[in-house]
C-alpha cells in the first residue's frame, strides 16, 4: 500500500516501490498482522520535497490491524466449504449421477428436458449431455416418430449399460412431430403436459439448410425453410412457455450464419432465417422475463454432423474450398508483421 500523495517525485516513487509494502502473514491458521518498516527512506523528512510536510500523511498502524495473539483461525475441514454451498457440493448422491458427479448448480436432476431434432446431430449429443448431468426425464422429438423412439431407446440403453442408471430410471419419451405444422407442435406439447405435468428446459434444434442461389431458390423451398426454422422455432418455445408456470430455461439453435455470411455455398434464406432465430430469442429473452423464463440462443459453426456429412458429401469441392479460406498462414503473417 503506497502512502505517496500525487506531488511526490518520480525518483522518490521509483526507489520507494519496492519497500513501502505491508507485509501481511496468512489468514490461516495465524491471526492478521501488520510489520512496518521504519527503516524505510520514505520516513526520513530529508527524503521528501520542501513544503511536503504540511500534506504529509503521518504513518500509523491501521485501527483493524491490531494483533490479538487469542484469535486464531484454523484451517477448514476438507469439503467444508461444498458442504455449505449446495450450488457447488459434488458430493453424494444427486449430482449427475448417471455417469459422473457434476456441480449441483450445473445438476438437471429432477428437470423434465425436451429436444426438438433430436433423433441425431446436435439435438441427439445434447439430450444426452441432459441426461448425463441427472436428468431423468427427457423428450427426444423429431420429424420421424420411429426415428424419436430409437433415439429414445439408444439412449437409456447407453446410460444403463455405461453409466450408473439403473433400467427405467430414466423416463425418455420419444415423440414424432412436424414442427412447421402448428397443430403438430400443440398436440405434442399437449402429450407432454399429459406425460410429466410440466416443463423445465427446452430445446429448438429442429431445423434444415439448403443451397441454391437466390435467382434459382424455389419459392416453396423457402417457405418450407422459414416454416421449420423460424415458425417451427416460434411455436415450439410458446408452446413450451406455457409449460413453465414457475419458469424455466428455452435455448433455440441459431447458427453463425445469423451473422456472418458463409461462402462460397449459396444459402441466403438459411442465413435470414438463423438470423430470425437469434432475434427472436432476444425479444421473447426481454418479453418473458418477468415470467422467470430465460430465452438464449446458441449459434455453433460448423459441426460435422449427418446433415452437413450429406451436404459434403453431395459437394466434395466444398470441404476443400472451406480448409483453403481459412486464413491461417496469412493471418499468422499478419501477427508477425
């Protein structure tokens, strides 16, 4: 702690820095305790610049700094502090249990979990990440029924098999349901509500991309896009909303493409329509916040999953043009400069 006013000179400062510290011995297990050094310069009055004095301010010990050699602090016992704070016990029962421990404020266990596009990619990992931090009751939808319930399926097979849960413990329901077809949406939600009574967590990750340049994008095309990804999106989350009397959580799956312009592949109602996506978390994020819901969305790059494996797949010279845009060499060299 430097006791210096502005007006002392720079050579004073400088030789002072490295002496004027307080030295203070450990919180534990001893008491606090305050050393000065009167052998400091800065305490010898030839040290200071003419008219200091009157604004010297006089060093004293601090009036909280007095030492009371009966006040001792001992160590903590091991996890006392988890054992405090539920948020952050790791310890026992409850806390992801299906495979590993996870911190409790991070726990899903006693949440009801719903996954739109969930039979694979990105949906799939996630209901699973759900599941692998204790949840226990967990929908997977998507367009297929048979696709939902084989997802259902593999997944409590997995947790029973590799992890610690026991066969049906975990309430996974696999649910068939078009998601640009509103009437779809409600009766799936309404299935939902008849299954677990509520809704604590929600995930829109039902969505499909296609490339055609603007001229050439059948008009149909787009709108079936903007069904799924956007209207799809849309209802889903109000649907689940009403699910949420006491509050809740709603992550919609955006892309980078809300922001950024992928090149060189031609997707541009795929890009406005992400772009929809991230907005309209933001505004039902403001509108529903008095409700205790929380809206946010995520917007991942590329993943290679079966929908961008096929888009790859179907184009070869695409991989090669995204590695060859990446400006690494060049970027580097720029850094370098």
């Amino acid at each position: 702690m430097s006791l210096l006013r502005p007006f002392v000179s720079r050579s004073v400062a400088l030789a002072a820095r490295s002496s004027t510290r307080a030295v203070i011995a450990p919180i534990f297990p001893k008491s606090v305790r305050w050393v000065s050094q009167p052998s400091n310069p800065l305490y010898d009055e030839k040290a200071y610049p003419e008219g200091y004095r009157e604004h010297r301010v006089e060093v004293h010990e601090p009036k909280h700094a007095s030492v009371d050699e009966s006040l001792v602090f001992e160590d903590p016992e091991p996890n006392a502090y988890a054992k405090a704070d539920p948020g952050h016990d790791v310890i026992g029962e409850g806390h992801g249990r299906h495979t590993k421990r996870t911190l409790g404020s991070l726990s899903m266990e006693g949440k009801v979990c719903v996954v739109t596009g969930a039979a694979r990619g990105l949906g799939n990992m996630m209901a699973r990440t759900f599941v692998e931090s204790g949840a226990d009751a967990i929908v997977l939808i998507d367009l297929r029924k048979e696709d939902a319930e084989l997802a259902a399926k593999d997944l409590t097979d997995w947790f029973v098999e590799h992890g610690e849960a026991k066969p049906g413990e975990i309430r996974a329901l696999g649910l068939g349901c078009d998601v640009a077809n509103e009437q779809s949406v409600k009766d799936t939600f309404a299935a939902i509500k008849e299954k677990f009574g509520r809704l604590d967590c929600l995930v829109t990750a039902a969505g499909i991309v296609e490339n055609f340049v603007a001229h050439e994008y059948p008009t149909e095309k787009v709108r079936k896009l903007l069904d799924i990804n956007v209207m799809g999106t849309w209802t889903c989350a109000l649907e689940g909303a009403k699910l949420m009397p006491e509050g809740g959580s709603i992550i919609m799956i955006g892309s980078m493409s809300g922001s950024v312009v992928n090149v060189p592949q031609p997707q541009t109602p795929y890009n406005f329509s992400k772009a929809a996506v991230r907005h309209m978390a933001r505004s039902l994020a403001v509108e529903w916040a008095k409700q205790n819901i929380r809206v946010n969305c995520i917007a991942p790059g590329y993943t290679l999953t079966n929908l961008t494996k096929v888009i790859l797949d179907n184009n070869p010279v695409l991989r090669d043009e995204w590695i060859h845009r990446i400006p690494m060499a060049s970027s580097s060299l720029f850094l370098f400069s």
